[in-house]
C-alpha cells in the first residue's frame, strides 16, 4: 500500500487538516449538514455570513437557477452575532474542525465592532471579512471595488481583533489585483476570492425579472474560469496565502486552484448539489496525489507550467 500523502496546509498561521474549506453563505451553521457530512473531516468551517443585528435578507423569489450555476439575492440573512453565538456556536464545539466566521456590515464601526466582539471568543480561528458589501455612508458603493476604501476597513478590523483575517474579494472591478494588495498591506493574513458576480435573469412571459432584488450574484461552474483567471493573478501579486473559490465541483477543479497558486479552496454551490461534494474533494485530491507519488499537497500548490 502506497504512505497516505500530507494533505495538510497552513493559512496565515492556522494549521487545517486538509486544504478544502466550506464557503460562506452555502453550508448555513453547519448544523444543517452534521447527518450528511462528517465535520470533522474538512479543513474548515465557514459559517453564514453575520452582520450585528438579526437580517431576514431580501424579499422572495431570491434563488434561482441558470445555465451551470445559481443566481442568489438572499441578502446576507443572519441570526445576527449575539445569536449566533448563544445558538449556533455550542454545536460547532463539538468538532475538531477550526471554525471561520464571515462578517459584513454596512458601515466601517459595523465590521470593526463585530470584529472586537469576536475577538473574545475563544472558538473561533479566523474572521473573514466580506468586503463585497455597500457602504451606505459612500452612497451605497461597496467597499471592495475601492482600494482605499478596503484599505480602511481592513485596517480598521485589524485594529480591534487579534484574530487571523481572510478578506474575501470581489470580483465586481477593474482589477482586482489593486485591491488585493491594498488589504494585504491593511492587515490581512490571508486572501479569499472570488465572491459571486452580479448578474440577472428575466422571464421573457413576463417581461420581469426572476428575482424580486432584479440582480442577484452568480456562483458555481459558469464563473470558475473567471476564478481560475483572478487567483492566478492575486496569488502572483501578495505573499499571504490566497484561498480559491468559484465553481469548484470536483477534485480536478480544486486540483485547477492549487496548481495556480491557492493554498486552499472553498467549496459553495457545489453543496446544493452534491452534499457529499467536500469530502469526495478531499478524497479526489489524496487520491491524485498517491497516483503522481506526490508526498505533500503543498508540492503542487504554484506549479502552473507556462
């Protein structure tokens, strides 16, 4: 029998078992999915995004589905943080797997007073900040299609937690390279993208938009060369470590991030499909590594051949 190659990775400091992490907003408190998936087995947890207060997200129809890959406008709905940690956080103790809290706001004090208040919880490992949210001080322009304006909330929740930040890009610029090296020098310990890109469907019947928010975000496999593109470009541009999302279904799509430069994936609509897409990523990924005689995952990670 061939050695069970090192699957293990380090993200700005945080040790996780293996390089496949659940993304934010598709895996809800994780609770949904205890009796489908083994916990302890991922690399990481990353709970649905959690603003200050209570959110019920937008009004319905805020789902739906197009050509390889979903259009969602649920509007960040949220127990809010004290809830969360009352309700949701007793149960995710009960596992060995780190747990990630992604937070929005929509202003600056917002996310640097979540970010004080999670500073205290023992629990959890590492904030990542959703800078895809507007800044209704600004006129509603989201902080992270600005360089200077992710600058200062990075830097601003980086000045109220001692905790590791992962800052999640979106994808909604120019170029997203400006922005990801305007967090890294604010703070950030590590680099997650891309968030979903802003898109809209129509019934042509009626001549009205599927969602009742008109525009909504597109994630899974429609946006994964749009994703593959970014990662390439962010992982050649920071030193921190730069986390890899967008339609990623199958090991060889995992595979496809590492090799561009992620240190580890984050798997999101893929869970609506296949519950059990996680850990038949995980496995994909030692399983390829045994076939190549690769020893350690960390082995493949930057080796795109130009």
């Amino acid at each position: 029998m061939k050695k069970r190659p090192d699957i293990s990775v380090d993200i700005g400091g945080i040790e996780l078992k293996n390089p496949v992490m659940t993304a934010s907003g598709t895996f809800g408190y994780a609770k949904e999915f205890e009796d489908l998936v083994d916990l302890n087995r991922l690399g990481a947890i990353i709970v649905k995004g959690l603003s200050l207060e209570p959110s019920k997200g937008n009004k319905p129809p805020r789902i739906i589905e197009t050509p390889c890959g979903l259009l969602n406008a649920i509007g960040l709905e949220n127990t809010g943080i004290k809830a969360f940690v009352k309700d949701k956080l007793p149960f995710l103790k009960n596992f060995s797997t780190p747990i990630f809290l992604n937070i929005y706001g929509k202003s600056i004090e917002e996310y640097a007073e979540l970010a004080a208040y999670i500073d205290d919880i023992e629990e959890i490992s590492c904030i990542e900040v959703n800078i895809s949210c507007p800044n209704v001080k600004e006129g509603g322009i989201a902080f992270g299609v600005d360089p200077e304006s992710a600058h200062s909330l990075v830097s601003a929740v980086r000045n109220r937690t001692s905790k590791p930040l992962m800052v999640k890009l979106t994808p909604n610029v120019t170029d997203i390279r400006d922005i990801a090296r305007k967090v890294e020098d604010a703070g950030a310990d590590s680099i997650s993208l891309i968030n979903t890109i802003t898109g809209m469907a129509i019934d042509a019947e009626t001549r009205r938009p599927k969602l009742a928010n008109i525009t909504g975000g597109l994630s899974g496999p429609a946006i994964k060369p749009i994703a593959l593109r970014m990662v390439w470009q962010v992982a050649q541009s920071v030193k921190v470590p730069v986390i890899g999302i967008g339609g990623i279904v199958t090991p060889e799509d995992a595979l496809e991030f590492l090799i561009v430069g992620a240190v580890a994936v984050q798997v999101g609509t893929a869970n609506f499909i296949n519950t059990h897409a996680t850990i038949d990523i995980i496995e994909g990924i030692e399983t390829f590594l045994v076939e190549k005689e690769i020893s350690k995952v960390t082995d493949i990670i930057g080796t795109l051949k130009i």
